[in-house]
C-alpha cells in the first residue's frame, strides 16, 4: 500500500507548522483526538477512549521503552511467549535495563488459555532465581504466528496478572491488518484487550495497549507509535515527563491526523489492505502445499506465516535449547535431545528427535536462501523452541512475491535433491 499512501500524502499541503516542536513531546492535540476516534470506531472499546488517555511518541519501539521504565526496575523481567518478536529483547533492555523472559510453550497452543499456566510457571522459575517479574507483553494479533487471541485466552492473561500484579502490555499494531480467505474462515477474529469488560478479572490500571503507524498503516520510516492508558493517569505522568526523549516528528503527526480523519480514505484504504493481505496469504500457501511445506494453520493477521520446513531439513532439526544443551543425553555416539513438536498438524505431545547439528543444519538452509537472493526469517531470530521453522511474509507486490517464490521454490527442489527427498 506504499504508492497509494504516497500518493495521498503528496496531496496534502505542507505547512510551514510541520516544521516546528508541534504542540509538545507527548503528542498534538488533533492527533490524540483522531487517535481517540479511530478506537472507538473500530476496537469497539467498553469505555469510551479519551485523547487524555494517548501519549505519542516516535515508534512503538519508543513506546514500549517508555512503558518499560515505567512499569519496571532494572533487572526487572517481562513475560513474553515464544515465538516472539525479537526485538522486544533489546526494547526492554537498552535503557530501562529489564529482562525479557521468554516463556516456552512445550508443545502447548501458543494462543490458548492453556498456555497460561507456562507464564505461572516461568514466572515461579524465576522468582526463586531472584528476577522479580512486572509485566506481560502480548502480542495480540501475534507476530510471528498471523493469530489472533480467543476471548477466553485475553481474559485467562487478565487473570493471571490480577493474580500477581503484573501489567498486561498488549501490542496491537497488526489489528486492522486482518484478511478472510475460503481457507481460513474459521480462523479467531481479533478482540482488542479494550472491549473486554475487566471487572472481576484484572483492575483497570494494570491493562495498556501499544499502537502505532508501521503495519496497519505501512509507514515504518514515519516513526508514530502510542501507548493507551485509560486507566493509570499517574503512569502517562511519568512517562511524560521523560517524553522529551521520544517525542515525535510533527510532520508524522500531521500526516497522521490526515489519514485518521479521512473516514472514506480510511475505509478504502483498510478494505484494500485486507484484499491485498488475503491474495498474498492464498498465493503462499498454494506455493507451500504444492511442494509439501507446513504452516500454523489459522492465520489470519500480520504480513506473513509461521512455516514448517522441518520435515524439508530431515531428522537433525529439532529442539531448541536455551543454551542447546537442556535435555541432551546420548545415544548411539552424538548428543540427542527430545523436542515435542509445537506445529499444530503433529498428534498431540509428538516427540522429534534430534542431534545438535540441527542448528548447522538450519544455518546451511539460510545460507542456501540468501545466496539464492530471496530471505525469510529464521525461527532463530523469533526465540524460536525448535529449529526448521520460518517466518515467510508474502505482504510485497505481486510480482515481488512472484520472482521470491520462483526463487525458494529452487531452493526446495535443491535442498531435496541434496537430501534424498523430502523426509
């Protein structure tokens, strides 16, 4: 959607305002209030969204280091469910100094309430360590997975950090970039953490949602993201206070506020975003069934799928360790460990089994990817809990994604040449 957001914003008139400090470091007035409306129109919040809620600030990426300081101390940790996106890592750690804890899901769904009782069990593990745990993040709808959280699961994590006072750190940044295909039309429908009633699950205070102008609106080099607080007035005084240090670019917010106020423009734009997002999730798994690669089946949100190139890559990949060698025993000469497979097709509690070259394994099959000039995300790069798995986006130009596919599709016809066929 890059030329057709190109081509508005070079309708617009450009103010000689655009180049000053704006109306602050926290964010205009005109933007917090179009912000404000853009989340009752389309989050179906319980309560009202009021521009006294919003701070602004240059990126999510600024966000969430804002929240951070607020939230905790440094050494501090923060729950995050594996796969994660990985540069909540360094988001959390470079100036507040917290710690990301990743949460395993052991062959549990990622998305479920289930996995609820991995975070209480993380957050025990390290409390006895002596890391005093302040929040959870969710990444809601979840990148890498394209999934949306079910009602039941937000209101599990509502519960469990009402349970030990944590702060519930929602990350909705793909929430409009939602699509609808024959193939996935069952999938979970997002629910933002707003339109859930909190009474009798968690207080009010604890809930915050991230947001921001890079996916749903394809503007990651304007740099607008914003934290939403309806409730702790004394948490977006803080961070006010040091919003100094992120405050964000007027041009961005005039840019912004033009988009947001525009209800037609906005409708189109979203609709179409969605028609582009459904023709490049069909294109790719027709590409991925036809050469016999799997996916976490219900995606339906983000720019890309979670694959499965395990059984491509033969019996050597498997777990991932925290430091590759959690579970390792020997067996007939070489370090094996056993992996309970986290992709959804596998019966339930599968054991793989695998040796440690599965990380040489899975850097072999990048290094073919990237000296074929077509790149994918590796499961490494997402604190993965088993090697083989990709994220594959298909949310370019058509014929982009044309010559990329052609492109990986060599790749797998080499790589189980090489390997005897795909196992």
């Amino acid at each position: 959607m890059h030329e057709e957001l190109a081509a508005y914003f070079n309708k617009l008139e450009f103010k000689s305002s655009f180049l000053t400090y704006g109306d602050g470091p926290f964010g205009s007035r005109a933007l917090r209030s179009a912000l404000s409306s853009f989340f009752n129109d389309y989050f179906n919040p319980v309560q009202k969204v009021l521009p006294k809620q919003l701070l602004v600030a240059g990126g999510v990426t600024s966000v969430i280091d804002l929240v951070t300081v607020g939230v905790a101390d440094e050494g501090d940790g923060i729950l995050i469910g594996r796969p994660l996106y990985t540069s909540f890592k360094n988001d959390v750690y470079a100036r507040a100094g917290a710690k990301m804890v990743p949460v395993s899901a052991e062959g549990k769904d990622p998305m479920s309430e289930e996995m609820v009782a991995q975070y209480e069990k993380e957050l025990q593990k390290q409390e006895k360590q002596g890391t005093k745990i302040r929040a959870v993040i969710l990444s809601s709808p979840h990148n890498p997975l394209g999934k949306c959280y079910p009602i039941d699961a937000l209101k599990a994590y509502m519960r469990f950090c009402q349970k030990y006072r944590l702060h519930l750190i929602s990350d909705e940044v793909y929430a409009m970039s939602t699509y609808k295909t024959p193939s996935n039309a069952s999938a979970v429908a997002f629910t933002s953490v707003l339109a859930i009633d909190t009474t009798n699950l968690i207080d009010a205070n604890l809930v915050h949602i991230l947001y921001g102008m890079s996916k749903d609106f394809s503007s990651n080099g304007l740099r607008g993201g914003i934290l939403l607080s309806q409730h702790n007035p004394p948490l977006l005084s803080s961070l006010k206070s040091i919003a100094l240090f992120s405050w964000p670019a007027s041009t961005t917010e005039n840019y912004w506020t033009a988009l947001l106020t525009d209800r037609p423009f906005l409708d189109y734009y979203f609709a179409e975003n969605s028609r582009r997002l459904a023709a490049g999730y069909a294109r790719l798994t027709s590409f991925f069934t036809a050469h016999g690669i799997g996916w976490v089946e219900g995606s339906n949100a983000g720019f890309f799928l979670w694959a499965d190139f395990r059984g491509l890559l033969g019996a050597d990949i498997g777990v991932v360790g925290d430091d590759d060698d959690a579970g390792a025993k020997e067996e007939g000469g070489e370090q094996m460990v056993e992996a309970v497979a986290v992709n959804e097709k596998p019966a339930q509690g599968q054991v793989y089994k695998t040796s440690r070259r599965a990380k040489d394994r899975d850097d072999w099959f990048f290094g073919k990817l990237m000296a074929a000039k077509v790149y994918v995300a590796t499961g490494d790069a997402f604190f993965a809990e088993e090697h083989g798995w990709y994220r594959v986006s298909f949310s370019v130009p058509e014929r982009i994604l044309k010559v990329g596919l052609e492109r990986l599709g060599r790749v797998l016809e080499e790589v189980k040449k090489e390997s005897g066929g795909a196992r």
